[in-house]
C-alpha cells in the first residue's frame, strides 16, 4: 500500500539542510516501524509536497537512504520506491558500526521515562473507552508476537506509539517515534529470545492495567519499570568502549521543524 497513514507524520521542513532533514525523519519512521520492509514510498512528486521542498531534494534525500540500504528503488512491474524487506537486519548492521554503550543505554532509559512516563499518565486521564480498546488490541497482539523478533518489535512499538497518541500532546508522539527509533537501533543487536520477551516486565498488562484504571501515577511507575526492564535485558550485551557517550537527544524533526517534536 503506498499510504497506510505514514503521510501524516510528515510536516515542511526548512531549506537549509532540508535534504538530511528528510532523510533523517524517513528514517525515523521506519525505524519506529511506522514504515517497514516492503512498504512503498510516495513518489517523489508527493514527497516533495509534503515536506514542502524541491523534487531535487527529495532526490538527495533518496539517495542518502538509498545508500545506507534503508530503500530500494524497483523498475518495471511494480516499480516505485520501497523500505528493504530485511530492514531491521540492515538497522543491525548500521548499529553495529557505532554500538551503544552503557551510558548510551542509560540516558535513553532516562529520556524515555521523561516522555514515555508522561505520556502514559497522561493517557491514564485522556484516553476515550475507544483509545482503551485499540490498547488492548495493541497489547494482545504483541504478546501473540513474542516468537518473531520483527513482528514483536513493530507491535511494541505500535502499542507505545499509541499511549503517546492518547496522550494528546503532538509534541509526545513525535518524541515516541524517535525513542522508538532508538529502540529498533538498540534491540536490533540484542541476542535475547522469546523468553526474554515474555518476562512479566517486559509484557504491558501492568501499565495497560493502570492506563485502563485511569491512574496516572501508577501508569507513570509502571512505565519505568517497563523501561527499566529493557535496559537491564540490554545492558549486559554491550561493549564498553572508551571516550563519551553517544548523545541521546529529542528527534531531529524537533529541530528540524521548529519553524512550525
């Protein structure tokens, strides 16, 4: 399908640097599986519409995405643009090239209770008997997910995604989707199964539960311990290598589109 809703996380961006700008929020998105393998991209055309530049940066954009092997560009039936089938696989292999690190870990754990805290409290008090039933849709299907590591991670990511977006704050679903980004970056090495998966903490009834008895400060904890959860399954997978950390800092779009996360 060549629009599944993707579009509407698209907004202007400005000129200068427009073409890494663009590059960067498409490759957010597919990292927080807003756009997985085998989705079609909008032409180029459309593209440069939505984000409010020319086609020629559009086409910078392509090619940065093309060379980090996000995309593939088919001819003949068919053709058209596409995010690569095996893209976590290709996300792996750019991760490993700059592995995390313990405090890389850490400080995403950090921002992600920041964000993803606030917006599950807020879910707690916002969400409508709808946005609680989509919730346990969401949470079911990750947990009939645990056995596919590709699978679970779009689910995953899709149900946190989805407390940002009853949360009702714009501002919290585009810092998801760049927390989700990071996730899909730090998991893509990590060797744990589906017994790792399954473990209660990494599970959501908990904070589905508090969301659903519409407490906040219980969503709020029960978040971090899901957070914490994550990093304590990571943290003893990864190198330490000397010099500082990678920064983890908000999504590039809050930057890049701060003309308007």
């Amino acid at each position: 399908m060549d629009d599944k809703g993707w579009t509407q996380h698209i907004s202007p961006v400005r000129s200068a640097g427009a073409a890494e700008a663009i590059a960067r929020r498409l490759g957010e998105l597919i990292g927080a599986r807003i756009l997985v393998g085998g989705d079609r991209l909008l032409p180029e055309k459309s593209l440069a519409e939505l984000f409010g530049v020319a086609v020629m940066t559009i086409r910078h954009s392509m090619a940065v995405l093309r060379e980090d092997g996000l995309i593939e560009t088919r001819r003949g039936h068919g053709a058209g643009t596409y995010v690569v089938p095996d893209v976590l696989s290709r996300i792996g292999e750019l991760t490993a090239l700059h592995p995390y690190t313990q405090a890389d870990i850490e400080e995403l754990t950090a921002w992600r209770i920041a964000v993803s805290g606030e917006a599950s409290a807020r879910a707690a008090r916002r969400a409508s008997e709808a946005g609680l039933a989509r919730l346990r849709e969401l949470e079911s299907a990750a947990d009939a997910a645990v056995a596919d590591p590709e699978a679970y991670r779009t689910a995953d990511a899709g149900l946190h995604l989805h407390i940002a977006e009853l949360s009702g704050s714009r501002r919290l679903l585009e810092a998801e989707q760049g927390i989700q980004h990071e996730l899909t970056r730090l998991l893509a090495g990590h060797p744990g199964g589906p017994e790792a998966r399954s473990m209660p903490d990494q599970r959501h009834r908990a904070l589905a539960a508090a969301i659903e008895a519409r407490d906040p400060a219980q969503a709020r904890e029960q978040f971090t311990v899901h957070a914490e959860a994550t990093a304590d399954l990571c943290l003893p997978f990864v190198q330490q290598p000397p010099g500082p950390a990678r920064p983890v800092t908000p999504p590039e779009r809050s930057r890049s589109a701060a003309a308007r996360h």
